[in-house]
C-alpha cells in the first residue's frame, strides 16, 4: 500500500488529513456522526459562533440553482455559551479536531469571542469569519473592506495571543482578493479560508418577488468552484507561504486535487454533504487515490502545483 | 453514533414498482431491514437526477407506508406528486433502477397509550401517509375517523384498501368535483364538539394544519401535525426547514423540521409568525 503522506498544517495545527467540513455545513457535528466517525477526517469546522444566541432570517431560506443552491440562514446559533457546554464538550467526546469558526457584529465582538476561547482546551484553530454574506447590513461584511478586515483580525490576534492559529475566511465578492487577504496576513492571520459564498438571488415567478425571506442569499455548490479555484490560485500566488483552507463546490476527490494544486493546503466540504452526508469521506479517499497515482509521496509536494512552470 | 439520526442509513434501494395513481404516482421501494424501523411520520430524502444531475440537493418524502412482509423484503411506499423537477425525475424512474436514500429520518406521529377516539386530516397527497397511521391506530384499538380534502377530485388521494382502518371517511373538494363541497376543515368544530376525539393526525398544506390549529386551541384535543419546509438535506446539516416553535421556558426558536419534525405538536408552533423574523 501507498506510504502516502496525507497530513497538513494550517499555521501550527497539524492535520493527518487535509479534509474539513465546511463552516455551517455540520451543525453541530451530530447530525454527521450517524454516517462516520468525526475523528477520521481533518476536522470539524463548527457553525460561527456569535456572542448571543440568534434565531436568524425567516423562511424560506433555500433555493436550488443550476448546479448549486442559495441560503439565507442569517447565522442561526445557539450563542457562545450553549456553544461551549454543548457541543465542544460534544466533538471533543468524538476525539474529533475542532476549528471553531466565529462571527461578529462589530470588532470587539470578534474580540470577546476570542477572549472566551483563549482558555478553552481541545480548539486546534480560530476560524474568523468575517465574509458572511446573511447580515442585515451588508455594510457589516467586514471582508469587504480592507481596513475594517485588518481591525478585526488585528483584535482577535491581541486577545489571543500567539498560539491558536487564526483563519481568517474570506468573500469572494471584492474587486480586489489578494489586497484583502495581505491586510488580514499582516494583521496577524495565519491561514484564509477561500471563499464563502457569493451573494445571489433568485425571484420566484409565482409570486413576482425574491424567493427567500432574507431576499438574498449566498450561492454555494458546484457552481461556485471555478471561482474558488480562482480566488485560491490568485492568493497562492501572491502569498505562497500562506495556508489556505479552500471551499466552494467540492464534491469529489477531483475537486479537492484541483483546489490543492492551485494552493490550498486543505479543504473543506459544505453542499456536497447536504446531498451526500459521506461526502467528505468519498472526497478524503478519493484524493488520497488520486495522489498516489499521480506519484506523489505527500500532499505537501502537490500544493501549489499548478503555480509550477511548464517545463518542471 | 449519535442520538440524532440515529436509525438512519444511507443506502441504494431498488424501485419495486412505480404506477400512476390520479394526479399522483405510487412508488414502491425495497429498502430491505430498513423497512422494521420506520414509523408513520417518518421521511426518506432521495437523490435526484443521476450521477451527473445539476441538483445537488436531495428530496423529502413521506413515508406511507411500509410493509415488512414482502418476498422482496422490506419495501417502503412513497405517493409523489409530479411537480417539481425532482420529483418529475422520481416519478419517471421503473421498476429495478436504484435510487440513492436515506432513510428513516425524521420525528413519528405519536401513538395513544387507551384505544381513544382519534380524527386524521389529510390535503392532497398529504393523506398518504395517513393511511399507514391509521391501520396502527386501528389494530390498538382507537376509533378511527378521516377526513380528506383537496381543490379537485383528482388531487385526493385515497385508496381503496386504506380505508379499510378507517371507521369513517369524508372528502371535501373546493369544487365540488367530489364529495361535500367546502374546504377539509369545515366540519372539525362540530366533530370536536359532538365527539369525544382526543387526538387530530394532520398531514397537508401549511395553511391547513394552521387552520385546524386555530380550531382545536384552547381545547383538549390534541393536534400532531406533519409540516412540510423546504429541506436542503433532510439531516440536520443545513438549517433551511426551520419553523418557529414555542419552548418550555416561553421563548420561540427556530427550530428543524427534519429533526424536530416532521410531526410536531401543531399548539407550539407558532403558525402566525412562519416566514417572519422572530
């Protein structure tokens, strides 16, 4: 059999596979539990957490499109303390790798979240979203703008000192990815998360109005995924040091290969799994065939690869 | 394992048999032991349009009934209405092509301790599963009544041996195509009133179980109603299917109709507040 090294790192977290769920993609990860064991992929990258518990947009919430669907959720959770004595106490029973992925309203929220965390055990990253799409004030995607971007990141790297890493996900909705991703770098990032979702809307001709409640929504799935490897591919080349944790329409283990090639170090599974629950295994053993046909000895030697010139 | 999904198992189940019932069709699918633990209430999502399908996102069905006696082994029934393109695509699969399930998922419709007198009200295709609760109704001893209703005769769906559990059926059209003119809920006051029904069994339209929500509140009937939210997974995963449910400590949360539902107590959702921010 192969002697595949399958393992990766997001900043100082190590991973034996390079295979996540996707942030609001897993509820709590019990949901998923039924159909594998959480410890046998990457991790689990929880729903972002915000401070206060939050009931969300109003229904409907869903539209499938071509090959993908719109949601309007509006980051529906329990709070943050429900979060911690709920479900971490939950995910770290399953021995499962935890990223715990949070969202704020305003940058000291992002800063009170993050002090909350600082002390809690069992978390091996931050991801910090600052790019979803479901607010009431678009105003508030802070990955929109530069400098609001860097504020946040700059204040979750204070309160947390210098040891969980932090991902910071990114929108793909910007003129200008690679300035942003190098603000939130700067500000103290250790990896990004490429991308959410892209926002969208759908009018239902029954009614002559936009179908969901929330009016738009985010469009994921495979519609999505030339744009992901795009946005993945601009930000490696420019910052190849930096890790990228890439998602946006991976359904099989092509999809992932595609995403390390252009270079991410990891990636996570979100829509596939409302299809296919076990998808994100298919995806881990799929890749894991498909690098070792290729000839790889490492995930590590195929990131980036796509960056290669012609004649390597 | 988990508690939440916990009979649940993704599998490939054969199509048996698929015919054409009035506006509906009647699919019949082997699920094998998976048959033993499904429960009148309980949904199956399935996997649309093939391998390379441009729809990523499974459909929800209700279960009608299951038969655990069959040569072929386990076998689930599913009334599909044709109106999506999903469930165009179901509809058009024949018997021995293999579909891609999960199943079961989902809450039950409770079952009453005493043989008491229960009413089950169904809208459209929404009587299918009706029928399968009935005959568990009726082999413990409830006295069973039904009512069904649609627009038009050829969107109520009732078969003939299924009402075989029932002590008495009603059907209501809008037209008047069949039955008594009016809408299924027309009759429910009196029937409370003049009867000793304890329990109501829902299954249909929103507007529907609302309605039969606003009759039986405030008395002692109580409604267990079968909701229908669009889903994008059917697990749990997703969080679209959400309806606003009353807790015990009085504060409204949005809650999962796959998980939490279908069959939910029809007085703690909080019909008036559906597709509003809470």
């Amino acid at each position: 059999m192969s002697t595949l090294d399958f393992s990766t790192t997001l900043g100082n977290a190590w991973f034996p596979t390079p295979t996540f769920t996707a942030s609001g993609c897993a509820s709590s990860g019990r949901e998923l539990a039924q159909f594998f064991d959480l410890a046998s992929i990457g991790g689990v990258v929880t729903k972002s957490i915000m401070s206060k518990a939050r009931s969300g947009r109003p229904t409907p919430r869903m539209a499938e499109t071509p090959s993908g669907m719109l949601n309007s959720i509006g980051l529906q959770g329990p709070g943050l303390d429900a979060f911690l004595a709920k479900d971490i106490p939950y995910l770290v029973e399953q021995k499962a790798r935890i990223i715990v992925s949070i969202a704020g309203e305003t940058v000291e929220e992002y800063s009170t979240l993050a002090r909350k965390l600082r002390a809690v055990s069992g978390i091996s990253a931050l991801e910090v979203n600052i790019s979803c799409p479901n607010v009431e004030n678009r105003g508030l995607v802070f990955a929109c703008d530069p400098e609001a971007s860097r504020r946040v990141i700059d204040g979750v790297r204070r309160t947390i000192g210098g040891e969980l890493p932090i991902i910071a996900k990114l929108s793909p909705d910007v003129t200008d990815l690679v300035s942003i991703a190098r603000g939130v770098v700067d500000a103290g990032a250790d990896a990004l998360a490429l991308i959410n979702t892209v926002l969208g809307m759908v009018i239902n001709l029954d009614t002559m109005r936009p179908h969901l409640g929330g009016k738009t929504g985010g469009l994921s799935g495979p519609a999505i995924r030339p744009i992901a490897v795009r946005a993945v591919y601009q930000v490696h080349a420019a910052m190849p040091q930096v890790p990228i944790l890439a998602m946006g329409g991976i359904s099989n283990g092509r999809d992932a290969l595609e995403m390390i090639a252009a270079g991410a170090s990891g990636v996570s599974i979100g829509t596939a799994s409302f299809g296919n629950p076990m998808a994100i295994i298919a995806v881990q053993d799929e890749l894991k065939a498909l690098l070792t046909a290729k000839g790889f000895n490492s995930l590590r030697q195929a990131i980036g690869y796509a960056h290669r010139p012609e004649s390597e | 394992m988990s508690t939440i999904n916990k009979n649940a198992a993704n599998v490939r189940a054969t199509i048996v048999s698929n015919k054409r019932v009035g506006q509906y069709f009647q699919l019949i699918i082997n699920i094998g032991e998976l048959a033993t633990v499904c429960k009148p209430g309980n949904f199956v999502a399935i996997n649309v349009g093939g391998a390379n399908s441009r729809m990523v996102l499974r459909r929800a069905f209700a279960i009608s009934r299951v038969s655990t006696s069959a040569i072929s082994g386990g076998t689930m029934e599913l009334i599909v209405a044709p109106h999506g393109q999903g469930s165009k695509w179901l509809c058009s699969q024949v018997e021995g092509d293999e579909l891609d399930v999960i199943v079961p998922l989902g809450t039950a419709f409770g079952i009453p301790t005493e043989p008491v007198h229960v009413l089950l009200v169904g809208g459209g295709y929404g009587s299918a599963p009706l029928f399968g609760l009935a005959e568990l109704l009726n082999a413990r001893g409830c006295r069973v009544d039904m009512l069904l209703g649609a627009s038009t005769a050829a969107k109520i769906y009732a078969p003939m041996e299924g009402k075989r559990a029932v002590n008495s059926l009603r059907i209501y059209t809008e037209d008047g195509s069949m039955g008594h003119k009016g809408r299924v809920t027309d009759p429910i006051p009196e029937m409370i009133h003049d009867s000793n029904i304890a329990v109501i069994y829902s299954c249909g339209p929103m507007a529907m179980l609302s309605a039969i929500d606003s009759i039986t509140r405030g008395s002692d009937v109580v409604h267990q109603c079968a909701v229908e939210e669009s889903m994008a997974c059917g697990i749990g995963i997703c969080m679209t299917c959400v309806l606003p449910v009353e807790q015990e400590d009085g504060t409204v949360a949005m809650l999962r109709t796959c998980i939490d539902g279908p069959v939910m107590d029809g007085s703690v959702v909080q019909w008036e507040k559906v597709g509003k921010a809470l």
